[in-house]
C-alpha cells in the first residue's frame, strides 16, 4: 500500500474542518426548532463520516487515475469507482437510518457539506496551480 498524496490528504482535512464546522451549524439549527436528539447526532456523525469519506476515496481515485498517464482510461476509471461510491454511500445511509434509527434529515445533509465547502473554496480564490508550473486543483 502507498502512502497518500499530500494534496489529497489536505484537500480532505480541509472538507473534514468545513463537515465540522457545517454540522455545528445543524446541529444548533436543530436545537434551535426544538427538533435535537441523540439520533440527530449520531446521524450527523454518521453522514459527516461517510461524505469525508467518499471525498477522500474520490480524490485518492483521480490521484492514481491521473498519475497512470493515460486520459481515456483515467476517464473511464473515475466513472466506474463513481457508481461504487454512490452505493456504498446509499448503503450506509440506509443501515443508519434504518437500523441505527438515526434522524434521517441528520443523515443525509452532511453529504452535502463537501459540496458547499469546495464552492466556498473556489469562490474565494483556493489555492490553484501556477500556469506553467506542475500542480492540481487538489493542493
């Protein structure tokens, strides 16, 4: 087993820092409308655990699929793993929800955190690669 990419393992601090701080804001918004209970947590928890995840699966995929040199197959590589990580994102959702018996509001809007924390990212300018110089958008 390789050792991972420094971009992908910050890249995926950096969605962890946004599921965090985006599931205070929902676990508060939760307090707030009198609707907060342990499955509210443990569905945060779960969701947020899942969608760094599957960010960092996504990233780590890109990563090697880049890395063989070969544009067709790098393509085809990352829509393949794409319907594999849907599922097993849909599965887990599901024995959280179904059998953990958490909240499934709580579950399901922390996988779009990653989302919003790369839209903020590229709204504010993130850290790009220099023209010219060697680099990806996950630095």
């Amino acid at each position: 087993m390789t050792a991972m990419d420094p971009a992908v393992r910050k890249t995926t601090g950096y969605i962890a820092v946004w599921e965090v701080l985006l599931s205070l804001v929902m676990e508060a918004v939760f307090l707030i409308i009198g609707k907060w209970d342990l499955s509210v947590l443990f569905g945060n928890l779960g969701g947020a655990i899942i969608a760094v995840g599957n960010f960092m699966l996504l990233a780590m995929t890109v990563t090697r699929a880049v890395d063989s040199g070969d544009p067709a197959a790098a393509g085809k590589r990352v829509r393949a793993t794409a319907s594999l990580r849907l599922l097993g994102m849909g599965v887990l959702c599901a024995l959280l929800i179904g059998l953990a018996k958490t909240d499934p509001f709580a579950t399901l809007i922390p996988l779009l955190f990653p989302r919003i924390a790369l839209g903020v990212r590229s709204l504010t300018g993130g850290k790009k690669a220099e023209p010219g110089s060697e680099g990806s958008e996950l630095d």
